[in-house]
C-alpha cells in the first residue's frame, strides 16, 4: 500500500491527537473520582485471599459461621490487673459500642474480659479456687503472673469495615475511663492487624505516589530534552494509574496492600513505553537536521510500532500469569495491570505522533534561529545530536571491551546465574502481617507487650466433631475434649489453650461410683445442657446443620519470626489426631485458624508464583522465538532474561529473606520488563546484519541506537519507585527496592550479557540467516 503524502499523514496524527485528546478528557475525571472511591474500600483480610473453593479456606468459613466472634480485638494496660477495678470499668465503658443508634449500627457485639471469666468461674456452680482459675486462665486471659488480664471486644461486620476509627474510639474511650494515655492502651488481634495494614497502604498511595511522578517526571525531562514529550507520557501514565485503581473498583474487589503497588507499576511501565517511542523520534530527528517534523514522526513510528507491541505483549503476558495465582488479590492484580499496559499504549500511540510534530516544528524553528544568529552551516547538526553522539559513543567503547572476551562475559553470567539458581528451593514466602512492619512500629511494640504480659499471639484452633450417634453422653465428649486440652497444654511451644476445659471441672472417673463423683458429674452435666451456662454463653460448643456436635479448642503460637509455624502445627495435628481416632467412629478433628490460613496462603502463593513464571517465560519465549525464526535462538535469547529474576529471587532464598505481598508478583513483571530491551535490541541488531554487518558491528550499532533509550527506561522505572522505598509498610518498601534490583540487573543482562552472547559462537543462532550466510567466508 503506497505510503500517505505528509500533509495526509499530518493530517492523520494531528486527529489522532485529537481523539486521543478527548479520551483524556473522558478518562481524568474518571480516574481522579473513582481512583478516589477505589480508595475508600480498603480492606485487608489476608485470610480471605484464598478462593472459597479451597479445603482450607471452606473449613475456615464453616469454622467461623459455627463460632461466632473471629474478629476479637484483644485490649490491655499494664494496670490491668485481676481485682483491679478499672478491668471492669474499662468493659462497661465499651458497652455503649454494642448498641445500635440511629447514626449508625453496634460496632461491637460484645464485650467481655479476664476480670468477668475469672468471677464466673470462682462463682457457682463452679466455684474454683482463686488459684486453680488462674491456672485455667493462664497464658489466655490472665497472664504468667496469675494477675495481669485483658479485656475482650467482639466486632460486628458494621465495625470491622470502620475497625480502625472503632479502634482508635476504644482506646480513647478505655483512656479516658481509666485515666490511662492512649499510647499506652496495647490492642492486638484480627482488627487491629487489618486496620494498621489499610492504614499503611492508604499512607503509602498518599504520601508517595505525587513524589515519584514529580521525579518520575524529572528524570523523563531530562532524558528527552522535552516538556511536551514528557507531558505527554507523563499526563498518560497519571490516568494509567488512576485507571488502575479505577478497575479494582469496576470489579467489584475491595482494594488491598497487594494492589496498592498498581499504580506506581502502571506509571513505569507506561513510561517505558513512551520513551522507547520518543527514542525512535529522536533517531529520526538526528539522523537528517532538516527533516520534515511529519516524515521523522512517520520514521520513528514505523520502525518503533513493531518492538514497542511486542515488548508490550510480554509485559502483558508477564503480567497475565499472574491470573493464575490462586490468591484473589494477586490475580485481580496481574490482570487489572495488563489491561492497565494495553489500554496506555493505546492512549500514547494516540497522543504522541502529534506530540513528536509539534516538538519537531518547535525545535527546528529554534535550531534554524539560533543558525542564523551564529551564522552557522545549514548542515551543522541538531543541538541534541551531539549529546546522543557522546551517549552512543560511551556505550560503544563500554560494550566493546566486554565483546572482545564473550566466551568470559558469557561464563561469569552463567556461574552468577547458576549460584543464584541453587538458593531457588530455600526461597519462602510470608503473609504474617506483624511482619510487614519494622521492629520499633506499633503493631509490633503491642504483640511484644500481649507476649510479654499475657501469653502467645498467634491463633490456630481444633474442632472435635461428634456424630449424633458417635458418644451420645455428653460426659464422655467433654473427657474426650478434656484430653486433648490436657495434650496441648503439655506441648511445647503452645500456650493460651481455652476450651470448654477452662469452664468445667474435670469429670470423675467412670469407674468411680461415690456420692462426690455423681454430684460432680450431674453438675458438669447440668451445665453442658443449659443454654444459659458460662460455657454455651462463651460460645465453645455448636451444632452444624446435619445434627454434629462441634466442640471448640482455641489454642496459640508465640510470634517468632524464627519459627517455623507450619512444622510445628503439622506436628500437634499429627500428635492430635490418634487420640480422636482412638476415640470411636463418628468422632473428626478439623483444624483451622490463623496459622493454617497463614501456612496454606504462603503455599499457594510460593506454587503458584513458580507455575505463572513458567507459564510466562514459555509464553515468551514462543514469541521470541516466532521473533527471531529460530527454536534455538529463542532459547539463547531468553538468558539474559531469565538472568535479573533468577539471581535476585536465587539470592534472597540464599539470604533466607523471605518473599512477602509486595515482591511476589515481581518475578512475572521483571521478565516482562526485560524482554522489552531485548527485542528492541534485537530487532536493531537483525536489521544491522541484513546491511552486511559482521554481528560484532551489528551489535555495537544496535546499542548506539537502543543504549540511550534503555538506560533511560531504567533511570524513570527503577529510580522514581524508589520514593516508595522511604514507606515503613515493608511490602510496598520491598516491592520498590526488587524492581529497582530487578531493572537495573536487566539492563546489565541487555547491556552487557546479550552483546557478549551476540559475540559469541551462540550469536549465529540469534542472526538472521540471509545475514548469516551473507557473512560467511567466501560468500
């Protein structure tokens, strides 16, 4: 088809523009209004990341629907002590919370405390000692010293979504009755978890997000020599990222601390993008100084259109594979930021041909003015042109040294690569909130206080289902229950056991026929079938729908980043589950909480991170093998591809630093990434062979042309996420430190790893075969 005349293709960009003008105007208000609302449905709850489908997350769910009261905030002030008025006080000053007004629902659906438990229980028809109460209630609601004791808050679904101001009322509220500081009021549990994670991923968009533009911005300027080139990139990645969090509202998902890296991956993925484009401009411009602004536009579009989609396509696909992880937050997130990718390269291709024209007018006008004035040659070259010159020729001299010993450069990678590699099966996963907050921080300072004074933190639960004809007295359950109490009491490293054992007195022995062991057991027995006792008021006893009878036992870990929770849970399942196989048939132990949840979530996200890199990386490959003509190359192309995420990912498993919400879904992106100077490379690489040139010259030439574009990619997508970095919410501080690792160990793959492989025997495979046998002797 023969090509438009320049005043036709002028004509085309210049309308181009102006639709792409008018999808701007659509598109701000929408992403600055609903980016906003995105925002407001910040809600954290790792345990319900699982899809619903899964074994453990549908226990979880029926867990939590038997027995009431999951979200339990848990309170406490070092005065609060057993006997000590304010206990009580405290407590009664949150029942108002409990109740309904007409401005708003019950926050609360209870409140209960150590205090309340203990006078229960030292009152008949139990009345234990003071001493033996203690002991039940240790390391649960009263702490080692037999003294120190908390309060409890139950909330409601209204409270959960506003946990955190309900929160920050409860502290007020218990400071004021008690005459306590508010920074001295300790809560730990479910809702002060998920409000400390929504309030650190609204501060991490609110405070970082305009800083990294700004530099984001600066960097773009400075490498493009244009404010209105850069406006242009810039103003589209802005609504990319608007748009983005824009989606996650569309979709119906609440926005979570794995979505919040959206928006600064959309921006330097919209930024590479344009300055690719730009680069292909500014070639076009330097090439010829008095070339028509419209036909440099049209050289820099044909030649750029190809690699750019290409390199789009693979970020997208990078992006993708992550659908198929099996956590809703990360695959909502794979998904949203390609579609966010294709949606801004279409916006660019819209805007920035009429951009590129109107820059170059602008530019050679002020060019042929300052000729005039300096009375220079009409051939002297563009201003801009020496600098790229100066560029071009640094980067040649700095790949030269490295192509003259290829087999070397090409063996250092190969072992870095491969040390990397052998830390790959040490690599963990961690979901544990606590954890993604430094050591000093609040959430941290309080479950240190809740160890300290009253016992472990983090939960896991047992439950004991009876059929209807499985041990139909009720007497023999509760010793059943009692035992495997008893069990979990005496194993290491688990504390805070409660169950219907801390509410009864231990049954007599069946064998025992006295007066005293069948008042006890008629006591025991009364208490079991009263719907108004302590013990069905507490909640630990339920019948599901087919008629089984569900006995509760709560029990906890202490928070230590050195254990290894999944071990030691398989350990007291495997020691628990003979004695209820023992027991008879009909009788099953489910096993759930906290740490199962934790433990299954790092599983899926560590196998199924594998699964979508692999998905990814044979998607890639297949293009670039489609790309290049050749299986073989293909293969050999994607090393310094698979170079920057095996060594970063290999070293943190060697590091033992485990991967959390913020860094995970980098595998997947940073091939993306990479692959984009790759194929630019590359497709520069292949048309310098087609002209005759040896591969150590058609290298050298492709990073003349490529090198500027590449570092400067990297300059605006590693260094503007850095702003993150300075967040304390360690997956967003993390998340920018590994794509700042991620990009600038690519460039080195595409700078220095991809000439030397180009250099070597390996080169013929990635050379075009007419090239290749163009330049073979005698040819």
């Amino acid at each position: 088809m023969p090509l438009k005349s320049l005043a036709d293709q002028a004509t085309s960009y210049r309308v181009r523009f102006c639709i792409g003008l008018v999808a701007v105007c659509i598109l701000a208000p929408l992403a600055i209004r609903d980016s906003a609302r995105a925002l407001g449905t910040m809600y954290n709850a790792p345990a319900l990341w699982l899809p619903e489908d899964m074994p453990v997350r549908k226990q979880y769910d029926d867990f939590s629907k038997l027995f009431q009261g999951q979200d339990v905030l848990m309170i406490g002030w070092d005065g609060a002590k057993i006997g000590s008025e304010s206990v009580d006080e405290a407590a009664k000053a949150l029942l108002p919370l409990t109740e309904s007004t007409p401005q708003r629902a019950a926050y609360l659906e209870g409140v209960s405390s150590g205090q309340r438990v203990f006078d229960v229980l030292t009152s008949p028809p139990t009345s234990f000692s003071e001493r033996a109460t203690r002991a039940r209630l240790r390391g649960s609601l009263i702490g080692e010293d037999g003294e120190q004791t908390i309060v409890l808050a139950t909330f409601t679904e209204a409270g959960s979504l506003k946990r955190q101001e309900v929160i920050d009322d409860i502290r007020q509220i218990v400071s004021d009755k008690i005459g306590v500081d508010a920074e001295q009021i300790y809560t730990a549990g479910p809702p002060t978890d998920g409000a400390l994670v929504d309030a650190e991923a609204q501060t991490s968009i609110d405070r970082y997000t305009l800083p990294s533009v700004i530099l984001g911005a600066l960097i773009c300027v400075f490498c493009l020599r244009s404010l209105v080139l850069t406006a242009i990139i810039i103003i589209v990645a802005v609504i990319g990222q608007g748009m983005s969090l824009a989606m996650v509202l569309y979709s119906g998902i609440e926005m979570n601390a794995i979505l919040i890296v959206l928006p600064p991956l959309v921006f330097v993925l919209t930024a590479s993008a344009g300055i690719h484009l730009c680069n292909y401009y500014r070639d076009a411009m330097c090439s010829d100084p008095d070339i028509d602004p419209t036909a440099a536009t049209r050289q820099a579009m044909k030649a750029g259109i190809l690699p750019c989609w290409l390199a789009a396509t693979t970020t997208i696909i990078g992006l993708g594979s992550l659908g198929l992880v099996r956590l809703v937050p990360v695959s909502a997130f794979g998904l949203i930021a390609a579609g966010s990718v294709f949606s801004t390269l279409l916006l660019l291709l819209l805007l920035l041909p009429g951009a590129m024209q109107w820059h170059g007018a602008r530019h050679q006008a002020k060019h042929r003015a300052s000729r005039k004035s300096t009375n220079a040659e009409d051939n002297d070259p563009l201003p801009v042109q020496t600098w790229r010159k100066n560029i071009g020729h640094a980067w040649e001299a700095f790949a030269a040294k490295f192509m003259k010993v290829p087999i070397t450069v090409v063996t250092i990678f190969t072992l870095i690569t491969a040390v990397a590699a052998s830390g790959l099966p040490d690599l963990t996963t961690s979901v544990n909130i606590p954890r993604m907050f430094p050591a000093e921080s609040r959430i941290r300072t309080d479950y240190a206080w809740f160890e300290e004074h009253i016992g472990p933190t983090i939960n896991a639960e047992v439950v004991v289902q009876f059929a209807p004809e499985a041990m139909p007295d009720p007497i023999d359950r509760f010793r059943l229950v009692r035992d495997v109490d008893d069990h979990l009491r005496q194993t290491e490293l688990v504390g805070g056991v409660f169950s219907a054992r801390s509410f009864l007195p231990s049954p007599p022995s069946k064998k025992s026929r006295s007066i005293r062991s069948t008042v006890l057991e008629a006591n025991i027995r009364r208490q079991l079938n009263d719907p108004d006792s302590a013990l069905q008021d507490a909640g630990y006893i339920a019948s599901d729908e087919a008629g089984n009878q569900l006995w509760r036992i709560s029990f906890r870990f202490p928070f230590d980043e050195d254990i290894d929770y999944r071990s030691e849970f398989e350990r007291v399942q495997a020691e628990l589950t003979p004695i209820l196989e023992e027991a008879g048939d009909g009788i099953t132990g489910t096993f759930t909480g906290g740490v199962p949840m934790t433990t299954e979530s790092q599983d899926v996200l560590l196998q199924d991170l594998f699964r979508s890199f692999l998905a990814a990386f044979g998607i890639v490959a297949i293009i670039m093998m489609l790309l290049l003509r050749s299986v073989s190359g293909g293969l050999v192309a994607m090393f310094p591809n698979l170079f920057p995420t095996i060594t970063l990912f290999g070293t943190m498993g060697l590091m033992q630093t485990p991967l959390d919400i913020g860094s995970v879904m980098t595998a997947s992106v940073a091939l993306g990434i990479a692959v984009d100077g790759t194929i630019h490379f590359l497709t520069k690489f292949q048309n310098q062979s087609r002209q005759g040139k040896s591969r150590m010259e058609a290298s050298i030439a492709a990073l003349h042309k490529c090198g500027p574009a590449m570092w400067q990619t990297t300059a605006v997508c590693a260094i503007s996420p850095l702003v993150y970095g300075l967040s304390e919410f360690q997956p967003t501080q993390r998340f920018a430190f590994m794509m700042f690792g991620l990009l600038v160990a690519a460039l080195v793959g595409d700078v220095l790893l991809l000439p030397a492989l180009l250099a070597s025997p390996l080169g013929r495979f990635l050379t075009p075969k007419l090239a290749r046998a163009q330049n073979q002797p005698g040819s």
